[in-house]
C-alpha cells in the first residue's frame, strides 16, 4: 500500500478510513519483557500461521483522537483513560499488560511524526488513534501466549456522524456480549460479533442496533461502538449500569459535565419499556463524540425523540462543551486535555 501524503487528503472530505501514515509505534513483548518501543515507517506484521490471536482471541485496542487547536497546536484527550482501559483489558484477556506511561509516549511519538496529517481547526477533522495489541506465540492447544505486538498507529478521519443529525435505531434481537463475559474490555471479539445485527439493522433502515442486557433481556446495554444516554422528561441524564459494557471515557467525561450543568446524572438500569420516559437520546463515544438517537424500534414498536429530527437542546449542550474543550475553545477546567509540545 503507497503512503498517503498530504497532498492526496481533501480536508473536508475525509471519511472514516484508513490512511498509510509515515510512522507508526511498535513494541514487542518477548523473553519476559518488552523491548522499549520505537517508531517505525513499516505498517506491516509478520506472524506465524499458528499465531494465538488468529485461532484464540487475544487481542485488544483502543481508540483516541488529536484536535487541532484555532492556535494551530494540537491536543490530546485523556489518554491516560485510555492507557488504564487498555491495561484492563489486556488483564481480562490474560495478557502482558503495556506500560501506561510508554503508552502515552507512543501516543505522542506517533502524532508528533505525524502532525501534518491532524486535520485543520474547523474542518470537522481529527487525527484518529488506535493504540492494539496482539499474542503472537504459535499455540494449538487453548492457551494464553507468551509473546505480544503492540501498535499505534494513527489516521486522518472526517466526522463518523455528520452533524448532529438524529438517527433511528434497533433494538436487536442478539447479544454483543455475555454477562460476566468480555463487554468491559475492548476486544476484537465484541465488535465481531455485532457486524451481523448492525447489517440486518441497516438493511432495514436503521442506524444500526441497540443492544439489551444478554442475562435477561429487559435492560439497556449498549450500540455496538457506543453507550447509550437519555434525557428524561424532567431534565435527568441518564446511561446504563452493567457489567457487560465497555466503560467509555465520553461517558466519564459527560457524567462529569452533565452533573455541572445540573443534570443530576446516573448511572441505572435502563428497562427498555420505560425509554418512553425520555426526552433526548444519544449514542456517546470516541469516534461520533454524541449522535442523536431520534427512535428506537422494539418488537415492532417505534418510540420518538424529541420531534425526531433535530439534536435536543441538552444534547447541543453537551455536545458543544465537550468539543469544545477538547479543541481547545473551552477552558479545560478539569484538565483532560494534553497539549502537544
């Protein structure tokens, strides 16, 4: 694959795919340690056929952004939270956890090398990172491997949702995840498993699915890239209390300033007969920051957002704080923001 200059990027028509930068992060996990990491202009890994994570599983990533500032400079978003989630996940997939401060300074290493390619301010742009690892032991019997690649590498990605533009959903009828399985960490397998439901949800018309609790089938979970939020009647921010969904820094960061802008949010189960109660609902997290939800369908009943075709005016809110603090038109008052020296 040729690597992708500048020049070939139209700005304001990015998508959300994949870009060959000039560099990436890479480190090994082998003899009992990881080797230190380093850039590397190579975008390509070479394994063994018998490679743990092709038959068995383990392999886990992220996923963070850099912003370009109005000053030109660049900012980082709670990569921290990201290196924690990712060292919780690999302890839950039973793998050699990555340093969070070499995490940190591969995350910065490789937007460094790649800062031309962070979209302008006002694009609608943001340079997209997916930090992953995978086990690399050739193995035949179901076992954990004792060998690691880690990779960051980074792309330029246009908004993944357009605009606030509220959008229908699905309730599936399947499970992303299991109770007391892997929801809580960012695994391959999770997102594998919601391609079907989110390809029969588009074929009829939907966003894509919503998912409902996988022990009883009565409670909000999550979308298959995203948590779920409401807004009652009454002005409450609501999400789902589960233990088989993936704990979303976007989350963190709107209970946060949803509870500034007294929305006296919580965390709860969610009974997906009583989503009537809302006002406003919305998908959160890393990629789309918020989408509006305007319907959900369930057994073939359709419930309305707000009049269905315009973000709610929480949703602007919140919508408008939290961009606007990680591109630095907002002060940053808790201090998630890490400026690119």
């Amino acid at each position: 694959m040729a690597k992708t200059k500048v020049s070939d990027l139209d700005w304001n028509n990015l998508g959300f795919k994949y870009h060959d930068l000039p560099f990436r992060w890479t480190d090994e996990f082998k003899d009992g340690k990881w080797q230190g990491g380093h850039l590397t202009e190579d975008s390509t890994i070479v394994f063994n056929e018998a490679a743990e994570e092709m038959h068995y599983g383990q392999e886990i990533f992220e996923g963070l952004k850099a912003y370009r500032r109005k000053d030109g400079g660049i900012n980082l978003f709670r990569p921290d939270q990201n290196a924690r989630r990712m060292a919780n996940s690999a302890k839950r997939l039973m793998m050699q956890a990555y340093p969070e401060d070499k995490f940190i300074e591969g995350v910065k290493e490789v937007v460094k090398a790649n800062q031309d390619f962070v979209p302008p301010y006002g694009s609608g742009g943001t340079l997209y990172i997916r930090p992953f690892m995978i086990g690399t032991q050739p193995v035949v019997g179901v076992q954990r491997s004792e060998s690691y690649i880690f990779r960051i590498y980074a792309t330029p990605v246009g908004a993944y949702v357009k605009g606030l533009n509220p959008m229908p959903y699905k309730i599936s009828e399947y499970d992303r995840a299991a109770y007391a399985g892997t929801g809580q960490a960012k695994t391959a397998g999770n997102y594998a498993a919601s391609l079907l439901p989110s390809l029969e949800a588009k074929k009829e018309g939907f966003a894509d699915c919503l998912y409902l609790d996988p022990r009883e089938h009565k409670y909000i979970d999550e979308f298959g890239g995203a948590n779920f939020y409401g807004i009652t009647k009454d002005g409450q921010f609501q999400t789902p209390k589960s233990p088989s969904i993936l704990p979303s820094i976007t989350k963190k960061s709107l209970l946060q300033i949803a509870k500034d802008q007294g929305l006296n949010p919580v965390e709860t189960q969610i009974p997906i007969t009583e989503v009537g109660r809302f006002s406003e609902a919305g998908a959160m997290g890393t990629a789309a920051v918020i989408s509006p939800v305007s319907s959900l369908t369930y057994n073939g009943k359709k419930v309305t957002f707000g009049d269905g075709k315009h973000a709610g005016p929480v949703t602007q809110k919140l919508y408008d704080t939290l961009f606007g603090i990680q591109v630095g038109d907002l002060p940053d008052k808790y201090g998630w923001t890490v400026p690119l020296e």
